[in-house]
C-alpha cells in the first residue's frame, strides 16, 4: 500500500510493537481509531515508514492506517 502525502487515510490503531518501531510517535491520546487524517509528510526507512498528518504533532507508523 503506497502512503502518499495529500492522501487520506484512517487510523486503525496499533499494537505495541506498531508504536516502537523506529521511534514512532504513541498515538494515543492524539489519534481516534476509525478517524480519517490527511498526510503531509512521508518518511521511508528500510524497515518501516512513518507518516506525519496535517494538524497533529509527530509522526506515526504507516502500517496503522489504511487508505481511504
């Protein structure tokens, strides 16, 4: 699945190695499951990719969303 900046996406909640991997910011608190973010910023590594949404702070696992 292609995460791409301008995309929608909605969050469908991580579990706890989700959150750690590659210092990924913890969601909770600042994300609601079933909540649709739009990205604005794309971070690719070679073990996992962060994602950064418009209007909230850090930077979270692309592999808790899902592309709307």
């Amino acid at each position: 699945m292609m995460k791409e900046i301008g995309k929608k996406v909605e969050f469908t909640g991580c579990n706890e190695e989700q959150k750690n991997m590659g210092n990924c910011d913890n969601p909770e608190g600042k994300l609601h499951i079933g909540s649709e973010y739009v990205i604005s910023d794309v971070e690719e590594h070679s073990w996992h990719t962060k994602i950064s949404l418009e209007g909230i702070d850090g930077s979270f696992n692309s592999v808790c969303f899902d592309e709307v």
